[in-house]
C-alpha cells in the first residue's frame, strides 16, 4: 500500500497461520527519521487498539491519542540512538 498522508512511504501488511492463530507482519518504509517516529507510535497504538477490540474491550480515540503520546517519546529516543 503507498501512503501518500505525510511524503509518500511503502507499507506491506502480511498475514499468515501461526499455530491457532494468526500473526501479522507490518513494514512501513518511512522517508524520514522525523516521519519514522510518528509513524511507529501511531501503529504501536492502532496495534493496541486492535488487540483490546479482539479481547471485547473496544477502545475510544481519546485512549488511542493518549496511547500515542505515552510511546511517541520512546520513537523519538530510539530514532535519536539510529540518528
């Protein structure tokens, strides 16, 4: 999938048989480190979100937005070590 939100980026989602379950591969190619960091908070949150929806607790966007601002400094510290 090309997202064209922020510059433009590749994402590849896979999903494949994992035992009784399923496990899925995102790989989001980012074209900047700044852009990196959001867009690893941003799916570590949608990720969490998708998997308290499959345990029947559904979640609002006020607790995925709070989400993402509590892992967006870890991006941020962990892009800062690639740098």
């Amino acid at each position: 999938y090309t997202w064209t939100r922020s510059g433009e980026s590749v994402i590849r989602f896979e999903l494949r048989p994992d035992g009784e379950g399923t496990l899925l591969t995102l790989d989001h190619r980012c074209t900047s480190l700044e852009q990196a960091i959001g867009v690893g908070a941003g799916w570590h949150s949608h990720l969490d979100a998708i998997e308290a929806l499959v345990a029947g607790s559904p979640t609002t966007r006020e607790v995925w937005t709070a989400r993402y601002r509590e892992l967006r400094p870890a991006y941020a510290d962990q892009a800062e070590e690639l740098g």
